[in-house]
C-alpha cells in the first residue's frame, strides 16, 4: 500500500510542476520584454548615451494577456 501512495505523490508533484511551468511561460512571454527594456535603458543611462535615440519600444499590455482563460480557446490564443 506504502508503494501506491509515494507513486500518488509523485506524479502529483510531477503534475503540479508542469502546471507552474506553463503558467510561468506566459507570464515571461509578457514581462519578458518589459524587463528588457528597463535593462536595455539602465545600461545607456550609466554609459552615458542619450536614451531616446536608442530607446526600445515596449508592446502595450492588453486584456487579452492577464484575463482569466480556460481552455476553449487554446487554439485562438496561440497568436
């Protein structure tokens, strides 16, 4: 009996990881470039080079990226 349970908990915890992952991925897919950004201008700031001749355009952050989904629509969002 001992056995089955640790097999449980394992693939619970393996399902749980999976879950966390794929979440994570949007989440770095929307603030990736946000973050880059900000870092990109820190580092022209103490080189000292003008910042807006080189600034980097961040994409504006929209519903479509922070609402709450299921999966109905997987096949749509994948944009």
């Amino acid at each position: 009996m001992k056995k089955n349970i640790s097999g449980q908990s394992m693939v619970e915890y393996i399902i749980l990881v999976a879950i966390i992952a794929v979440a994570s991925l949007g989440i770095i897919k929307v603030l990736g470039s946000t973050v880059s950004s900000k870092l990109s201008q820190i580092t022209l700031a103490l080189q000292g080079k003008n910042q807006e001749a080189n600034q980097v355009t961040v994409p504006k952050v929209e519903k479509k990226h922070y609402q709450e989904r299921s999966l109905e629509d997987f096949y749509e969002s994948t944009e």
